[in-house]
C-alpha cells in the first residue's frame, strides 16, 4: 500500500517565515541595510572628519618634534611625555603649575555649579506668578559668549575703576582688593563669574528631572508624615541621581577646560596662578609653536579626566545600589 502524499508546500512556507524572524515580525527587505548605512553616511562623514581624524592627529603629533613654522618634524616618540615627568625639564614646572591650577578651580567650582542650580531649580519648579520670567533671567547669562562675560567682568572686577570695589566701599567694605591679580581673590572671581555664567543651563536640567519625578511620591511621603527634608533626601535627591550624575560630568569636563576667562580677565595672573591646563596647552603650541608637547600635554589631561569621569560612574553606581533607609 503506498503511503499517503502530502504537500510539503505549507511546511517550507511555515519554515521560510519563521527563517525570516518569526509569523509576528516582517521579515527583512533586501537593502534595508544600505538604506540605513547611508542616512549614517553624513554623520558618519562629519564625526570623522570632525572627531576621529584630529585624535588620530593628535596622537601622531604628540610622537614628533612638532613647529609648525619649520620643515623638518622629527619622530621623536614617548620624548614629549616623559619632559613633561621630568623634574628637570623645563616644561615640567609650568604643566604641573597649569594642572594645578586646573584642580583649584574645578575643585570650587563644580560642588558649586551643582548645588546652586539645585536650588534655583528646586524655587523655578514651584508654581509662581511670573516663574518664566524669572527662568529667563537665570538662563540668560549663558547665551552670552565667554568674549562678553570675560571683557564685561574685567571691567567691574578693575581694582580701580570697578564697580564691584566701589560698591563695596559705598557699604563699609574694603574697596581696594585686586580681584584679578592677587589670589585667592582672582580665583573668587574666576569661580563667582564662571558660576553666575553657568548656572543657568545646569538649573534648566535640573528643572526638567523634577517634572520627570511623580508627584504621588511627594503624595505618598506627605501621607506617611515625612518632613520636606525627609521628601527632599528620599524622593527628590534618588529621582534626580541621573541628571545629578549627568551635571556633575558634563561639569567637571567643562571647568576642567576653562580658557576663557582665565585668559581675558587674569590672563594667568598673578604669576601663572591662575594658567589652567588649557591655557598652557594653547600658549605652548600656538605662541610657542611646540605642538608636539601641546599635543602630549592635552592627551594627559584627557587621560586624566577619563579616569575622573570612570570614579564618578563608580561612585554614582555605588550610591544607585543602596537601599534607601
């Protein structure tokens, strides 16, 4: 007896169909991997051009004995790091100085520019007659550029024809300090400037945190009795620990990276104090034209605020791992 014929036509098509991702999900059109490759293809363009190609230079500069004002730019390889280790090389006074002076103003600046945003962000979110108007005020100095803000605080910082001094000595205070050529009275007015400069964008993401938080937190914490201090660390401080996290980096990069105003309102004065890493970076390549040490002395600050940013994961994890109390 012959054995009944079925049709394996079913079968192949059930097997097709889940070869192509299953009967719930269409399967893949022949292209659409081209189609996605180029709307990648002008980002894809720029961050090369614009992000991969100056590090792979970067790094190749930094191996050379680089004046771009001569024709011979010898290989030199690990030479411009290890001058800038040295104690008795020249350039190692001046970038330790710079890195110091970089850890000084990040180190007062940042807890600052975390904090009072914080607070400004915290009064800006309640619900108030004219609380645009007074967001725009706090946003405001941030449109400006570090040229305005460097050149208008010069002015009213000037230890004689200031404002500042003479405001202060309208009220009792003392009017004669020399707020840009002395310290710590230049770093009070580096740091002061750069935070009224800031705070603004800082207060914005704040702001956008909290409207992120729900509100039946705050319920549930007001019907078991909690104090605002209480909601505050509890609800408001662990709903905020992305954005905390994502201020306190973005932060510490960009005050790491200070230049302008230390180079329009002290222009490293008094004595160097206040050259940050940036600023020596600049001067030695493109005042003194030693690009290759530039380029050495940029890739340690980089690798040193990649580190920064690796303990500030850390600690931020760490903190996201705790169960509250």
């Amino acid at each position: 007896m012959a054995a009944p014929v079925t049709n394996p036509a079913p079968a192949t098509a059930a097997a097709e169909t889940v070869g192509a991702g299953g009967p719930d999900r269409p399967a893949r059109r022949r292209g659409d991997g081209i189609v996605a490759w180029l709307f990648l293809a002008p980002y894809l363009v720029l961050f090369g051009a614009f992000v991969l190609a100056p590090i792979v230079l970067g790094i190749w500069i930094s191996l050379h004995s680089w004046d771009f004002t001569l024709p011979g730019k010898p290989f030199v390889g690990l030479d411009n790091y290890a001058d800038l280790f040295d104690p008795d090389s020249v350039s190692f006074d001046p970038f330790w100085n710079s890195m110091q002076a970089t850890g000084i103003f990040t180190l007062f600046s940042v807890p600052l520019l975390i904090v009072v945003p914080l607070a400004v962000a915290m009064v800006m979110n309640q619900k108030f007659r004219g609380r645009n108007v007074f967001r725009a005020i706090y946003f405001a100095p941030y449109v400006l550029g570090v040229a305005v803000v460097g050149v208008m605080w010069r002015f009213l910082l000037d230890r004689n024809i200031g404002a500042v001094n003479s405001y202060l000595g309208a009220i009792g205070l003392p009017g004669d300090t020399a707020w840009l050529s002395s310290v710590p009275a230049a770093w009070v007015a580096l740091v002061g400037v750069t935070v009224w400069w800031t705070l603004g964008f800082n207060a914005v993401i704040y702001i956008a945190g909290l409207q992120d938080i729900p509100r039946e937190l705050y319920e549930a914490a007001e019907i078991d009795g909690a104090s605002r201090w209480s909601s505050f660390r509890h609800v408001t401080l662990p709903g905020l620990r992305p954005v905390t996290m994502f201020v306190t980096l973005v932060t510490i990069i960009a005050s790491a990276n200070m230049f302008g105003q230390a180079f329009i309102m002290t222009n490293g004065a008094p004595a160097r104090e206040t050259q940050t890493a940036i600023f020596y970076i600049a001067e030695t390549g493109l005042q003194n034209f030693q690009m290759g040490q530039a380029a050495a002395a940029s890739w340690i600050l980089t690798l040193a605020l990649m580190l920064l940013s690796v303990v500030v994961f850390a600690v931020f994890r760490a903190r996201g791992e705790v169960e509250p109390s």
